[in-house]
C-alpha cells in the first residue's frame, strides 16, 4: 500500500503528536539534512539573505520538504556554484500522522471491523507551519541575489499552499539590519559567533570579558 496523497495531511486538525516513548514504531522523516552548502562560511561572506515564508497555516510533510531542499540546492549550485551559499530548512518535521488501514482484498468485510478502534498507527512525519512563518533561508553574496530568489521561487511548487519569496533586510541570518551591522563594525562591537554575532554592550568590567573583546 503506498503513500496517501498529501492533500489528506494538509490541514492542522489535531493536536501535535510527536514522536515519544507512548508513539513508538514512527518512520523516520524523508528529510535528514537541514543546512547544506557552505556552512562554515564567516558571517562578513555571505551579507545576502532570502527567505521563503509560509502564507498558510498548514502541514508540510518531510517528503516535500525534502524535495524543495534538494530543488533549491540544485538549482543554485548549478548557476552560482556549491561554495556561493549557505541554505538552512528552518521547519522539522515533528508531528506523527496516523492512517487507519483497510483491507481492499476480496472477502475483507468478513475481516475488518469498520470504525471500532479506528485510531491509526503512524505512517510518516509532517512540519507544522503558521502564517509568516519562514521555512527556507539562504545567504549568499549579493551578486547571487537573482539565482538564490529563481531557486527559492521554484522550491514553492513543491509545496501545497501559498507562499512568497521575501528578501531579508538583514546582514545575512543574524538579527541585525544592514547598516546598523555595518555601524557596529566599523566601532569593533562585533564580535563573529558562526553564522550568527554577538554584539558588546559598555556593561560589565572589562577584566572579566575575554580577552580581544573589548575596545582598547
């Protein structure tokens, strides 16, 4: 028996179920990997970033959130190469959803039991979504701006519902708008933690801060 269309999945009916000691014998989800490309990439290299935001309140099953990762990967390693981003699947598949199996052979009335005990056994895993929720990021150098935007246009087939491309006015994935990133920069208040920064505030003695994170 194969999968039920994903149409039968889509709304937010119940409660979230997530995979526990009471939930046992859960698939594993379709999607394994959540950040692909250049990864370690510094935060000053890739000062561009895009995002793909939900417009629905839906469920996204880890099936195509899978497919969109490897559409939206390949797309922009094929037009701007596999070291020109950083892209992050920003949902997880945690909910468990069910299905109640009948028997379709011949003689199967004799066997099944109809509604009686009707609650499912688990068949595979969905992301819960709300609306302006991001569900893809990418960041990348400006000049791929146009290539990450085709890429994330085209990941939004693989998904039921509406959902739009937005340009962040942000420098890269961290919470900070471009010139105020800038700003703090030139002042040495930044200080890179990964893909993200942690900015210094005038507060605390400047003997218990490490050393080289404070302005001299």
């Amino acid at each position: 028996m194969g999968r039920r269309p994903a149409r039968c999945y889509r709304y937010q009916k119940n409660k979230p179920y997530p995979k526990s000691r009471f939930n046992r014998g859960v698939p594993d989800p379709k999607i394994r990997i959540f950040d692909l490309g250049r990864k370690k990439a510094g935060i000053d290299e890739f000062p561009f970033c895009c995002h793909l935001v939900s417009l629905e309140k839906q469920q996204l099953s880890s099936e195509a959130l899978e497919a969109a990762r490897i559409s939206c990967n390949k797309y922009i390693t094929k037009h701007a190469g596999k070291d020109a981003f950083h892209m992050r699947v920003r949902v997880h598949p945690w909910h468990v959803l069910r299905i109640n199996k009948m028997l379709s052979c011949a003689g199967a009335d004799r066997l099944q039991t109809g509604m009686r005990g009707a609650y499912g056994k688990p068949t595979g895993k969905v992301a819960r979504t709300d609306i302006g929720q991001i569900i893809l990021s990418v960041r990348s150098k400006d000049g791929s701006s146009a290539v990450v935007q085709e890429a994330l246009r085209r990941s939004k087939f693989k998904f039921p519902g509406r959902h739009k491309v937005v340009v962040s006015d942000k420098w890269g994935f961290t919470p900070l708008v471009r010139e105020k990133y800038l700003q703090l920069k030139e002042q040495g208040k930044i200080i890179p933690d990964g893909t993200y920064c942690k900015i210094l505030n005038n507060h605390g003695r400047l003997g218990q801060l490490p050393s080289g994170q404070y302005n001299q």
